[in-house]
C-alpha cells in the first residue's frame, strides 16, 4: 500500500510539474507578448490591486512595474510572484493569455482595403469597434436597419464582430486591437482625416495640444516611446471601460501620439 501510494504521488507531481512546464513554453513561445500582460492587468483588476500593489510584492518602484508592463518584460520568477499574490497559477494566466491571443489582432492588408473603399462601412467599424449597439447606430447616422445588418454581416466575414441574433454585435477583437502600420487605414487617416483634425486651435474644454522639440540620447528616446505605448494602454484600456456606459455619457475623442527625428523645412535653408 504504501509503495502504491508513493507511485501514485510520484505520478501525480510529474503530471504537476509537466503541466507547469508546458504552459511556462506557451508563455515563452507565445507571439503576441500583450497577451500575457492583458491576461495580468485583467486580473490585478479583477482583485483590485495596481501597480503600487505589484511593485510592493515584487520589492520594485511603482514606475519599474509600470516599465514591466509596458514592455512586456517579464522574468519567470516575477510572473510566478504575481501569480501568487493573485492566487493563480501560471497555467491560469496562460490560458487567458492563449484565449486573448485568438482574437484578432490586426487585419490583413486586403482587408483593410476592402474597409476604406466603402466609406459607410469603415464608419460602421469605427462605430462598432468603440461599442455602439445596433439601435444607436440606426438612431444616429443615414442608415437603414437593413442596411446596417449588411454592414454588420461583412464585418462578421472580416472576424472583426460576431452578428448575434436580434441584432446583438459582440466584438471578436483584441482590446490592443490596432491598425496595419502605414496600411490603408492608416493611410486614409494621413490623406483624408489629419488635416482636418489639426485645424483646431485646441483651447477647448477637454482639448489639448502639446508640441515639444529637443536634443535626446538613444536611452530617452527608448524612454519616450515606452511612455507613449502606456500612454497608448491606458488610452484603450479607458475606452473598454467607458464602454460600459449609456452612449449618451460619452463622446468621441480621438488621441494622436507621434514622435520621430525632424527638422523643418523651413529652417533646412540655413544648414551648412
């Protein structure tokens, strides 16, 4: 009895130990890093601990965790330490991980194109993408019920939402969801859309616009674009959670960041 017993302990601890390896190699080989750090934020915020809380229990400052998150640049022994403060396993947090890893992401190239050349289809995905509901759309904008489940079916097809029955759209995107680098949106946001969201002079309520231009070292510079990424989560991460709310509680408001080497035209004149 006491030999079977030690075989079947045995067993059990090799199954524990195999299972906490293969999600420690789903977590390493996982190509979308941000999973991993919206499975942990999900989480921290589920239990309502931050970042103060992360730093407290890993014995780091609050903007050294903050820099974590922001890179996604954690070790096995700080992710098993926040594991614990959360009572969960690794494997718990690689199972989030790997279901947030198969929403969609990013579209492709040609999915993209297929958005911008039908304007009132790109604007019913802007619409749905910041979670308006199928009666405010109708209620709001030139379209009719019939048209919009069109609308809706081709964005089902696209993967970017899921037409429910009654009309109901669930999402099918990541909340880091983003658009191709330089692709069509991006594209069409240059030629069409920037002009006319900088003519503004930005002195409204709930306007701002900050122009800085300096000298930076490589280390700034890598500093600069990590706080623009954590600028970038929040500014999403807020957006999710206003979600929540009546549309008539919100407004739409857009945030461009953007930062690289430049010298004005204007001043190229007087170089040597």
């Amino acid at each position: 009895m006491d030999e079977r017993r030690l075989y079947g302990n045995f067993f059990l601890i090799s199954c524990s130990i195999i299972t906490y390896w293969y999600y420690i190699l789903i977590l390493i080989l996982m190509p979308q890093s941000h999973a991993i750090v919206a499975a942990l934020k999900k989480a921290l915020k589920a239990n309502s601990l931050t970042y103060w809380d992360v730093a407290k229990q890993l014995g780091l400052s609050e903007a050294s965790v903050k820099r974590l998150f922001a890179t996604s640049h954690f070790s096995l022994t700080r992710l098993d330490s926040i594991c614990q403060m959360l009572g969960l396993e690794i494997s718990d947090i690689a199972s989030m991980a790997e279901a947030e890893s198969k929403k969609v992401h990013q579209l492709s190239h040609e999915q993209e194109l297929e958005l911008v050349s039908d304007i009132r289809l790109l604007l019913v995905s802007f619409l749905v993408l910041n979670r308006w509901n199928f009666e405010d759309i109708v209620s709001h904008y030139e379209l009719t019920q019939n048209q919009l489940v069109r609308y809706l079916a081709k964005l089902d097809k696209l993967k970017l939402v899921e037409l429910l029955p009654h009309n109901k759209i669930k999402l099918r995107v990541s909340p880091h969801f983003s658009w191709r680098k330089n692709g069509p949106i991006q594209k069409f946001f240059t030629s069409k859309l920037q002009d006319d969201f900088l003519a503004s002079r930005f002195d409204n309520k709930n306007e701002s616009l900050i122009f800085l231009a300096g000298m930076l070292s490589r280390t700034s510079i890598e500093k600069m674009l990590d706080k623009l990424k954590q600028l970038s989560d929040d500014f999403n991460e807020l957006n999710q959670k206003d979600s929540q709310r009546p549309l008539e509680q919100r407004t739409g408001h857009s945030l461009l960041l953007a930062i690289r080497p430049w010298r004005p035209d204007v001043f190229d004149k007087f170089s040597r």
